[in-house]
C-alpha cells in the first residue's frame, strides 16, 4: 500500500484501503468463525461507505511538484536509481 500511495493519487488508492476491512471479516468469518454484532456491522458499512463516497467525488488533479508520484510520472526515481 505505501508504495501504492507513492505511484498513485490518494483518491485512486483509498478504496482499496477499505476493502481490508471487509477482507478481515471474510478471513475471520471462514477461518476462526467470528461473527460481528449488528452494530459492528452498521460501523464497518458506514466506514466503507462513507470511503466510497469520498473516493468517488474526489477529483483527479496532477501530482504537487517535488512529489515522490510527480517523480516517478516524470520517470525520474524509483528502484535500481541510486
């Protein structure tokens, strides 16, 4: 993910952050049996939602210059560059 968020605009990787949360319950639910409260479950939707909206009004602007994501645009940085 931090190399995600250094190639990329936040915006584009944010959802991506959340769908942990759904994947944590998955796992949690297949391997060990846990089950979230009704309540528990309202918060991680409300979370995931609310990620989803912000993620999807954002808008795409151009990488800040001097930035790690400007540089590697620019093809400047990144591995094997010393």
């Amino acid at each position: 993910m931090t190399q995600a968020y250094r190639v990329e605009q936040a915006h584009v990787v944010g959802p991506f952050s959340y769908a942990t949360v759904i994947f944590s319950y998955v796992l949690g639910l297949v391997f060990w049996g846990e089950e979230i409260s009704l309540e528990a479950g309202v918060g991680v939707l409300m979370v995931v939602g609310a990620g989803a909206v912000l993620s999807a009004g954002a808008k795409a602007r151009p990488p800040r210059p001097g930035s790690a994501a400007r540089a590697v645009a620019d093809g400047e940085g990144g591995e094997g560059e010393t």
